[in-house]
C-alpha cells in the first residue's frame, strides 16, 4: 500500500507514528510531500488532497469531533446536519466557527481524532435541542 492510499484509509489524515507503525519510513514521507502526493499539515501530522476537512480542523485545533459532527463517523441516525464543527478541545480555549464542548471521559475512536461514542452522545444530549 502507498502512503496516499493510507491516508485515504484513515478519512486522509494521520500522525507520523501511525504511519511510522504502518511500515513508511522518514524518507518515505519525505519523498511523498517533495513529490506532492501528500501535504504536512503540521509537525508530525500527514495529509492527502482527498482529507476529511473536519478530521483536518480536529487535527489542526487538537481536538476531538464530538456531538452531531462526530454521528456520521459513527453510523448515527440525525435529524439534519452540524452546521458548524462540534470539537472537544484539549486547551479548553473556543475557537471561531467552533461549537467547544467539555472534556471527554470514555475511550476515543482508535485512530481518528474522534470522541468515544458514549461521548458523542452525552455531548449530543446536552448541546442538541
């Protein structure tokens, strides 16, 4: 599997040791952005053209997609859709364009920057009408 191919795997986006622990080397990835087949969307994270842009706001805020923005990733049924990006963010500062909501308490998703379904949903409940 190629890099770009793996990065499509995983909505388009991932750290450098997920990819180091996949098999590419450093000089895989280097190759890879000089030649333009993927962009370095900051220090120790990877993109392809074809990124999820909610897993590149998640990644870019460090952040978790939780509440209404995380249900698709999920499988869950909603009434319409998010609107603006619901994040769980790690410094607790609200960003623009962002619904910020509290911490997470369960296990997050194991390779997305995604938070735990039973987070989705309590965040849901209380931040949905």
């Amino acid at each position: 599997m190629d890099i770009d191919n793996f990065l499509r795997s995983r909505r388009g986006v991932a750290t450098t040791s997920t990819l180091m622990t996949a098999g590419f080397s450093r000089r895989m990835l280097t190759k890879a952005v000089r030649d333009g087949v993927v962009n370095r969307l900051h220090r120790g994270v990877y993109m392809s053209r074809a990124s999820d842009p909610d897993v590149v706001a998640a990644f870019r805020a460090d952040g978790l997609i939780t509440c209404i923005s995380a249900a698709r990733f999920y499988g869950l049924w909603t009434l319409g859709g998010a609107g603006a990006l619901h994040l769980s963010c790690s410094t607790g500062q609200a960003r623009r364009g962002v619904v910020h909501h509290g911490a997470c308490l369960h296990p997050v998703h194991s390779y997305l920057p995604i938070a735990g379904v039973a987070d989705v949903l309590i965040h849901a409940l209380r931040c949905l009408p």
